[in-house]
C-alpha cells in the first residue's frame, strides 16, 4: 500500500461545490478540511447533493463509524476490524454517489483510510477477466429490498462510462468464471491500493461508483461521521481507457 499525505488530495472547500464537484468528476476523490462540527458537515454536505438516509444513520443523516462491537456481517464497519474494500450500498439499485467520511477521533494506532481507483484496476485488468467482470448478471448483491442482480463493472450514463459496484463478504455473490477472475481482480486491486491516516476535523470524499473504500484495524477510540449523498449534478461512474 502506498500512504499518502492528505494534502495531496487536498481540495479548498471554501471554493464552493462547483469546484468540489469538479475536482470529483476528474479524480474521484479528494480530501478536506476546516469544518468544525457535525452540523457544519451537514450544511456543507448538503451544498453537493441530497443527503441519503441508511439503515444505520440518524435524522440528519450521519452515520457515527465508531467500534460498537456490533455483530455480523454488514455491520463490520460498527467495529474496530479492518473493512475489505468495496463500495457503499452495492445491494441497491441506485447507490449513493458520493461519500463523506469526517474524522471525529482518530484512532490510537491504525484505522487507516484505504483506497482503491477502480477506473485503474479497469484499465489494467485482462480481457477475459474484464469480460467475467463487466457480464451482465454476473454478480448478485444483498442488502437492499431485494437482491440486485448486475455486475461488478456495469455501463452507466452514456458512452464508454462504467459504475463499479463490489463488496466481498455474505452479501455478495459472483458467477463461477467471476470467482476464478477475482485472484486477477484482486492483484490489481492491491497493486493500487493506497492510504491516508485523517486527522480530527479533516475528512475526505468519494466517489462510490469509481473508487473502493476500506480502512485497516485499530485500537483507540476512532470515530468517523459518515454521510452519503446523491449527486446528480456528479456523472456516473468513470470514462473507462480502452487498452
Ligand atoms: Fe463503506
């Protein structure tokens, strides 16, 4: 894993969403700070869409990440265990497009933010995994209303773009050429895969539909709020590169 200074996704927030949004349709991700509270992270998630309500959020729709010894898959992330990465919400038909994770606490040791840029593992990926990857109805996810049945790589929003959906635990199911693709998916997964330790009051955003998102173990009171929100002014997905 290659770690990063926060600084080098480091966008102003103060430049106002045009720009924000800007910077997340070029990169997908990018980090923040110079928010104070948990209301001012409301106020300013809501100047970059529709806040989305989850099973695990409150009213104003933050969600607290903190270690809960909550139990069982889908609630891993209510613990103090490393997160595979994956993509919020995979189960329903129309994730999220962006979230926002505002650290609160940082963790005595680990609980680092882990990424991978989906449009890069695309890029490099070989044919015939991609071919496993992108088949329609190749994969099923769990954890909406009803099972959502479609593919890791899926076109969206016109020509040549692609929305990358995945998470890898009882939720998730993939075909059999899919499971004999994924050693190849998760080599360029991990070839990629890069890491930044958030410091109280800063926070980072991303696009769910083009990066997957993880974090390491820890121990230390870590809390993180989190707020996912539907972008409609953000293009899905990403351009894919053809080979
Ligand atoms: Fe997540």
């Amino acid at each position: 894993m290659e770690l990063y200074d926060l600084d080098r996704f480091h966008v102003n927030i103060g430049r106002g969403p045009a720009v924000i949004l800007a910077r997340l349709a070029d990169h997908g991700l990018v980090t923040f700070n110079g928010l104070a509270s948990r209301q001012e992270l409301v106020e300013f998630a809501r100047t970059l869409g529709t806040i989305y309500q989850h099973r695990d959020s409150q009213g104003d729709g933050v969600t607290v990440v903190a270690d809960q010894a909550a139990q069982g898959d889908g609630y891993l992330g209510l613990t103090n265990s490393a997160l595979t990465l994956h993509t919020d919400r995979s189960g329903v038909a129309a994730p999220p497009g962006l979230i926002i994770l505002y650290c609160e606490h940082k963790a005595e040791d680990g609980g680092l933010s882990t990424f991978t840029d989906g449009a890069r593992v695309h890029a490099t990926l070989d044919g015939q995994t991609l071919d496993a990857l992108q088949r329609a109805h190749s994969a099923i996810f769990f954890g909406g209303d009803e099972p959502y049945r479609g593919a890791v790589f899926e076109p969206v929003g016109g020509p040549g773009r692609v929305a990358l959906r995945f998470r890898y635990d009882s939720y998730g199911y993939f075909a059999p050429d899919v499971v004999e693709a994924l050693p190849h998916w998760w080599e360029a997964v991990n070839a990629h895969l890069i890491g930044f330790r958030l410091n109280p009051g800063s926070g980072y955003i991303v696009q769910n539909d083009r990066w997957l998102h993880g974090r390491t173990a820890f121990v230390g009171s870590r809390s993180m709020l989190r707020v996912l929100i539907d972008a409609p002014e953000m293009p899905k997905g990403f351009r894919a590169i053809s080979a």
